[in-house]
C-alpha cells in the first residue's frame, strides 16, 4: 500500500479554510503519500467504473499504452525501414552491407524500448499526480474529477472546446460561491503547433466591475485586454506588490475597492505569481500549469479564494450576489457523469 514521506512539515503550518460555511482544517497527509501499483490499479478501477465522470472514464480507465505505442512509433517504425535495408543487401548479396543493416535494427529496437519506458515512467509519474489529487480531495469533502468536460468559462484563456481539455478538477464552495481549481491546455489543431496551458482558480463573484489585473512576473497567462475607450489603469502599489489594474472609467472605483490590500499581496506573491480577471459573474486567477500543486500552493489557493470570497460579498453589500447552491452549475458535471 501506499507510503508517506515525512516531509509534512517542510511545508509550513496546518492548512485552515473555509469550505462551505464554516472554517476547517485541510488534511494535506495524501499530498505526501507514494503510491504502489495497487493504488494506482484501484484508481485505474474507480476511473473505469465512472465514480469520476465520463471524461476520467475514458482517460484514465484503462492501462497506460503510451509506452507500448512510443516503442511501435520509434523502434518499430525505424526497426522496419532497417529490416527492408537488409533485405535487399541479402537480395544482392551484400552481406557486409546485410550485416551492419542488423546492428542498425538491434540499435533503433533498443532505442525504442529506451523511449517506451521514458514514456511509461512519464505516465506513471503522472498518475501518482493524479492518485494524490484524487485522495486529497476526497479527505477533505471536495469534489474531484481527474478529467472534466470542457466548459467555456467567461474567463480568457477559454476560448474553444476544440482540441481543448480540462484535468485535475477540484471543486467547492465557499459561503455559498462555487470555486474551482483545474489545469486547462488546447493545442491549435492545425500545421502550426500552438499548443497553450495554464492552471486557473475561479470563484463565482455575481456581479462585481469588470477588470484585469497583472502582476510583476512573466509566465502565467495574461487575461484579454478590457475593450473600448473608456478604461483606466491604475497601480497597486510598489515592490513586490507592483501591479496593473485595468477597468472601465465608470467602475473604477469599485474595482479598486474590490482588489483589498490583502487580495493584491496573494496576487503578487512571488512564490505564486498569477494574473486575475473579472467577467460574466467569476473571477479568474491564472497560474503556470506545471508543477501539480502541492501544500504550499493549496494554502496559497484556500486563501485566495478566502480572500476574494469576501471582497464580492464586500462588493454585493447584502444584495443580490449571484450565488449558487454547492451543487449548482455542477449539472455540467452531473451531465458527463455515467
């Protein structure tokens, strides 16, 4: 069975959130956990039997071919081309020729099973992630879903279902506001490799002014720029805290009243740089895709969420703030489930 590095305490104090309504401490335990072939056998069944959804089904219900298929791609393909080069020296009669033909086959064979097992060994890797996703959650009461249907959110990074996918979906809610946490990659389908990926926070807001806001550091994927001639920039301060917020002339002022000081520090934290936006209801921080969360960045996302939680009900001022039940716009998921 699985094992547990002891190395909790590497990353910093217990972890305390709000899920729901009420505040909670966060079992991170699983995050550590080293999983055996069992586990990953009995998430390969959970996946298979649907408990995830559709998508998690087809993703990850069967074994992993991916090695089987990058040795057929490379030793295979390449083990062919030399086997016909070697026919025809024996053909002629070019024995020498015939002979160092074979060497080349046995070399791209062996190349070929070096890179099926690099490949297996990525996958492995992979699915550990994923195990560890999978266990975190459901100790904590979340919900988990290693692969999701692709929902065209407001935010900018979702701009087409096709060639798109969706992964490492955790969801919750806080006061009654729907937050999710996932890793969403498209690639361009077309001549020209474009592939994109990011891994993105939203917390449904209601409605709150419209804004982008970038921080200091390059890397995480930068929200659309805000259309029209009436918009305004403003800072957010000096230093690490340096930012740009962007809005329309008319809710500037709300904007900044929505981006707390509290807010903006989590926003600039160099240990989790990020870019965030507003629009249609839900706000949106942007991170780089990889690596896979860890503790530090669940207590770096619990608290975000917090914190923006409590700047749209700041914002809502006791009116009507949109809100969801902690199932509601789950039928997206309901729908793929089966």
């Amino acid at each position: 069975m699985s094992s547990t590095r002891d190395d909790a305490g590497a990353d910093g104090p217990a972890i305390r959130a709000r899920l729901g309504g009420e505040h909670r401490d966060i079992d991170v335990t699983p995050l550590g956990a080293v999983p055996d072939a069992q586990d990953l056998a009995g998430l390969q069944e959970a996946a298979a039997a649907g408990r995830y959804g559709r998508a998690t089904r087809e993703e990850y219900g069967t074994p992993s071919r991916s090695g089987l298929m990058v040795f057929a791609l490379v030793g295979g393909f390449l083990g062919l081309v030399f086997l016909v080069v070697v026919l025809v020296a024996l053909v002629r009669g070019e024995t020498e020729d015939a002979l160092i033909g074979l060497w080349f086959v046995g070399g791209v064979l062996l190349v070929g099973l070096a890179c099926g097992w690099l490949a297996r060994r990525s996958d492995r890797r992979h699915r550990a992630d994923v195990w560890r996703l999978v266990r975190f959650a459901e100790a904590n009461g979340l919900e988990v879903q290693p692969a999701a249907k692709v929902v065209l959110r407001p935010g900018s990074i979702f701009t087409t279902k096709a060639h798109a996918s969706t992964g490492e979906q955790v969801r919750w809610t806080v006061d009654g506001r729907s937050v999710e946490v996932a890793h969403h990659s498209r690639g361009s389908g077309g001549k020209t490799p474009n592939r994109f990926s990011a891994r993105y926070l939203a917390v449904q807001v209601g409605d709150v002014p419209a804004f982008t806001f970038t921080g200091p550091r390059s890397g995480p994927a930068r929200p659309r720029q805000i259309a029209g001639p009436e918009v305004v920039v403003h800072g957010t301060g000096g230093g690490r805290r340096r930012g740009t917020l962007v809005s329309r002339v008319r809710t500037g002022d709300a904007a900044r009243d929505f981006l707390t000081d509290d807010l903006v520090d989590l926003l600039t934290d160099p240990q989790h740089p990020c870019n965030a936006e507003t629009a249609g209801g839900w706000f949106f921080a942007y991170f780089p895709s990889r690596p896979v969360p860890d503790a530090t960045r669940w207590r770096h996302l619990f608290a975000l969420a917090d914190a923006v939680v409590r700047a749209a009900d700041r914002s809502a001022g006791g009116a009507s703030r949109g809100r969801t039940e902690p199932t509601a716009r789950a039928g997206e998921v309901d729908h793929d489930r089966g």
